[in-house]
C-alpha cells in the first residue's frame, strides 16, 4: 500500500474543504451532482473518443498502481545476473539453458535463450530493445488517459460554467432560481480545475515513474546478459547495473 498517495489526497481536500470553511464557507456548497455530472462525464467522453479501447481499458487498469505499486525488484534481478554470470564462467554459456524453465517473466526468458543460443551480443541487445520500445510506447500511451483528462477537465468545467450561467440568464425573471444556477456555474469550475491537478495528472505523473523504473529494468538486464556475453568479470557487471539503481 503506497500511503503518500492516500496522504496526498487527503491533505490536498483537507486543504481546499477547510479554506472553504475558514472563509466562513459551508462544504454543502461545494456538493454540485449536476456539476460533476458535467466535469466527469464530459472529462470521460473526451478520453474514450481519444483512445482505442485496449489502450483505454490498460490505463484504467493502471489506476491500482497508485495505491499498490507494481513489483520492480532491481536488486534481486542485479543477483540473478551475477548467479548467470558466475555460472557461465565456471561451466560455460550452454550452462545457463537449465536456468531458463525458472524464468517466469517473458522478456528474461527470451534474453536468456538468446544468450545461451551464442547469439551476438550486440544482436541480443537490438532484438531486446525493440521489444522495451514496443513495451515503453504501448503503457506510456495507456498512462497518457490521465493526462489528458487532466487536459479536458479545467476546460470541460468552464462549459459546465457557461451552462451554469445560461440557465440563469433564462431565469432572471424568477430570483429563487439565480443561486442555483450561479452555484453550478462556479462548482464546475472548481471540479473542473480541482480533479486535474489533485487527481487526473498526479495520477499520470506517478503511472508514467513507474513505467520509466521498469523499461530501466529490463534495459538493466539487457546491459547485464550483454555482459555475460562478452565475458566481462561479475563484478564489473554488478558495477554497471548497480548504476540503474535509485
């Protein structure tokens, strides 16, 4: 559980909800449904007409990385290579092949068979990386939902806005129905404003590290089974790939 993004959330509305009753205001005027109907629905709209299915559906998916992080376990994969590396030293790269049934993760498995075919070690890495490209563009994409929600959403709450305020222009004949109507125009743009830059592009910002920490994963096991297949000394590997680490 990531709780500095629970933390974030809840000073970020504790912030706003008590500037607003410390100006003398009250929180019931800032529950609007029509208004959030409009910032969120609209804000949704946008997103889907943007974005095929799969990549919508990916990134909604993501949405649980906020709370619970993705596994990158950067230190344990920095031993597995130095376990490969001590190995194909002692007993040569064919050594390796009974290594691979162990391998769960694709992407490992696949830069493993490449080295234990003997294949070149700078072929191993073109193959690998334009498979971390293809991987990198795919969930940056995903990621990127968010942030155009948090593009669409100030400009949809100034249209929830603008229709707060015709419905009060076509009411200034009956003044019970005035505050109403400007309480929706001024909401909107609040949730409009508000979930951009408390909720949609935080969300984006913290997807978009965590992608960045597992393409540096794999391009560190890419730099570490190149190592292996030039022969250089584990511990110069374990140098190297310590590199990757924050």
């Amino acid at each position: 559980m990531d709780k500095i993004s629970i933390a974030g959330i809840v000073i970020g509305l504790v912030a706003i909800i008590g500037g607003q009753v410390l100006e003398g205001g009250h929180v019931s005027s800032l529950v609007q449904p029509t208004a959030l109907l409009i910032v969120m629905g609209g804000t949704l709209g946008a997103v889907l007409l943007q974005s095929p299915f799969h990549i919508f559906k990916r990134g909604f998916l993501m949405l649980k990385w906020v709370w619970m992080p993705p596994v990158i376990e950067q230190r344990r994969l920095i031993d597995q290579i130095l376990t490969w590396s001590q190995l194909s030293r002692r007993e040569g790269l064919l050594a390796l092949e009974n290594s691979i049934p162990a391998v769960k993760d694709e992407f490992t498995k696949k830069g493993l068979q490449l080295l234990v075919d003997g294949a070149d070690p700078e072929r191993i890495r073109d193959l690998l990386e334009v498979e971390i490209n293809t991987f990198e563009d795919e969930w940056r994409h995903s990621a990127k939902i968010w942030e155009s929600a948090g593009g669409y959403s100030p400009t949809i709450g100034i249209l929830g806005a603008v229709m707060g305020l015709i419905h009060v222009m076509e009411n200034l004949s009956d003044p019970t129905k005035l505050g109403s109507g400007i309480a929706v125009a001024f909401v909107a743009t609040i949730y409009g404003v508000g979930l951009a830059n408390l909720v949609y592009l935080p969300i984006a910002g913290k997807l978009k590290y965590y992608i960045s920490r597992m393409v540096a994963s794999k391009e560190m096991l890419i730099d570490g089974l190149v190592g292996i297949a030039v022969g250089d000394n584990p511990r110069i590997i374990e140098g190297r790939l310590k590199g990757y680490l924050l």
